[in-house]
C-alpha cells in the first residue's frame, strides 16, 4: 500500500511539469482553414481574415507569417497579443481564375503547437466573370 502512495505522489507530482506555461493560440476557423467557395474577381477583392484568441497566460508574438506562393499576401499582427485578447491575420488572394489550395504559415511563440508554428489553409475557387 505504502508503494502504490508513493507511486501515486509521484504520478502526480510529475504532471504538474507536464503543464504548458505561457502563450497559447487558438484559431477561430475550423480546421485552420477559410474557404473561398465559388467567387468572382468583380465581385470580391480577396481579402479574408483569420481571427485567433491568447488562450495562454503570457503574451503572444507572432514573429512572421509565410505564404506559398506570391499570389497571397499576408498581413501580421504587429504588437504582441496580450492573454485573454484576440487578433488577427489578414491574407489577400489576387485572385486568379481556377482552384485556389494555398498554405500560409505562421511563425509564433505559441507553446500549444510543436516550435510555435502553425499551418493555415485556404481553399475554394475563382471563376472567370
């Protein structure tokens, strides 16, 4: 009995180092993902906006933010992104006609994904007009 008590102190004491500290981002688009649908160069400009959330308790930097292709241009956050508070990440697609499958990455101190870097995505496609 005495070594399941021990055992059991240990267990716990040991999850307490596994509890991740500091900032936490939390996306609102399912997936990490926007989709486009069907659109039309005349009747939309392109621009989306991914909104996450601090969820941790330090604040959180994003440091960069990538794109794919040169046909998608994002704009970060420049100041850092207090707990509790929310922000965004705005892209614009120039949108040529055809399928659009595009990767933006993003560069953060998040703690809750692997080195801070999260994959975002967006579908859809752009019809002729």
């Amino acid at each position: 009995m005495k070594n399941i008590a021990t055992l059991l102190a240990i267990v716990l004491i040991s999850s307490f180092g596994f509890a991740q500290n500091g900032p936490k981002i939390e996306f609102k688009a399912k997936d990490n993902t926007i989709d486009y649908g069907i659109v039309t160069k005349k009747k939309d400009n392109g621009i989306r906006s991914f909104e996450f959330t601090n969820t941790g308790d330090m604040p959180l930097v994003i440091a960069d933010v990538l794109s794919t292709c040169g046909c998608l241009v994002p704009t970060k956050p420049t100041d850092s992104i207090m707990p509790g508070k929310t922000g965004k990440i705005d892209i614009k697609y120039n949108m040529t006609p055809g399928p659009i499958r595009k990767t933006i990455t993003v560069e953060s101190n998040a703690v809750n994904y692997e080195g801070g870097i999260v994959a975002l995505k967006i579908k859809g496609e752009v019809i002729a007009d």
